[in-house]
C-alpha cells in the first residue's frame, strides 16, 4: 500500500496583490511572536521481537506508514531479558516529547516486553497516583507528563511466556487500555488456546488470523493492510477521545 499523497492547498492566481502587500509590510512585523502551545499529538511506536524486523517485515512496512512513527531497539536482538526489553521502551517514551501520547504495535516476544511495560507502569500510577495531565489541553494551567506515555496497543503473534520460563513475571490483570491482538492457529512460538487467554487476561479483544505461523517474513508478511487497518482504528479512536490530540499519526491517512 502506497502511502497517500499529502493534498496541498493550490496558489490562487486572482490574488497578485495580497502577497504583494505582504512582501511590502513594515520591518515591525518582523517582531518574533509568541510560539504557541504545543497541542498533543498521537504518534505509532513500534516495538518488534526478536532478531528485530528486517526490511522486509510487515512491522517495518507500517512504520513507513505514519509521519513521525518511532521504533524501539535494544541492546541485543538475540537475548530475550524481559526487565531489560520492557526499560528500552520506558527510554523509547522519554526520547518523546511530553505532549506526545502513543498507539504501540508490538510482535512476539516484543508483545511481553510491552505487557511487561504496562503493567509496571500501571503499578506505579496506582502506587503514586498523580492527576491525569497527558490529555490537558494547552490551554489550561497544567503540564502533560514529563515524557509520552502508551494509551492503546496492538499485538501480534505474542511469543509463549512459557517458552521463556516468564509466566510468572508477566502480569494476569488488565493492562487498562484499548487493546488488539492477533493470533494464528499453528504459530511455533504460541499455541492459539494460550494466545487468547493471555489476550483475555490483559483486557484485549482477540482475532484468530487462521493458519498463517508466526505472522513474520518467514510466513509471508510484508505488506499487511489488515495491521494498518487495526492501527489506524486505534488512532482515530485516541481522537475521539481526546479531540485536542494532534492527528500526526494519521497524516498520511
């Protein structure tokens, strides 16, 4: 899918003068202005498994999709260390502006890294609970949060906790926030039975893609307009939401 052109406004010819008078305006409008608030935006953060996503993988292909999208990358690519994936997102999110609220798109073992992640946010928003400032509007007196935070997510093809012998370190609770994820029926790194509970246990809706495997390169995902099209829900619905948030992420839509 080729991302849309953006449309521009054209030059209108019947208007000469108009720019002419701008050309011609005193030196005291050259007076620097006072910058205007920064309205919150809604950006796509993209956080793959491991060995990360090559060129050709259907992550990659969606990041490539939206202005302003981010990725997340670790240390090493080969070494699945759980605290260690789930704090190069918290350091993702504090690379952002303040103003910045996420839609996050996660595979395989990036799917617990981002649970991992929530729940450990979640905890500490409840153990040291602060007024809801991500969607202030600039107009008011108060400050967003030092760094963008995650507030819906997409998962694809998680890897099996049990796999990894991290069932226990994985939360079992909601992770509190509109969440997606898609499983496959003869996946190698996650029996479907267990994919859907997990998904129910975070508090997400579940979507059985059929037999497809691991949903990566391997099977056949490059372009894929049905990730685009979860992603871009999940946006739009941030919007609705919250009407002062910034469209960024669906600029190219």
């Amino acid at each position: 899918m080729n991302r849309p052109a953006r449309l521009h406004a054209p030059h209108s010819a019947t208007q000469p003068h108009a720019a002419a008078a701008c050309l011609s305006w005193p030196q005291a409008s050259a007076a620097p202005r006072l910058a205007r608030p920064q309205r919150p935006s809604v950006r796509v953060l993209v956080i793959p498994g491991l060995r990360d996503s090559g060129d050709a993988h259907w992550q990659t292909w969606l990041q490539s999709q939206y202005v302003d999208a981010a990725r997340v990358t670790q240390r090493d690519w080969h070494q699945p260390e759980l605290a260690s994936w789930s704090e190069s997102i918290g350091h993702t999110l504090a690379r952002s502006s303040r103003h910045t609220v996420w839609v996050a798109v996660a595979h395989s073992f990036g799917c617990l890294a981002l649970a991992h992640h929530l729940a450990q946010q979640r905890a500490q928003n409840l153990a040291h609970p602060q007024p809801d400032q991500a969607h202030a509007h600039p107009a008011d007196d108060t400050e967003p949060p030092s760094h963008g935070r995650i507030v819906a997510a997409l998962m694809v093809a998680p890897a099996d906790p049990v796999k990894f012998g991290l069932s226990a370190a994985l939360p079992r609770a909601p992770l509190g926030l509109p969440l997606s994820v898609i499983g496959s029926e003869d996946d190698p790194w996650m029996p479907l039975e267990r994919a859907r509970d997990w998904a129910h246990a975070w508090g997400g809706g579940f979507v059985n893609l059929g037999r497809v495997g691991h949903i990566n390169t391997e099977s056949g995902f490059g372009p894929w307009p049905l990730a685009r099209q979860k992603v871009d829900h999940l946006v739009r619905q941030q919007q609705r939401l919250h009407t002062h948030l910034c469209g960024q992420a669906c600029d190219g839509l």
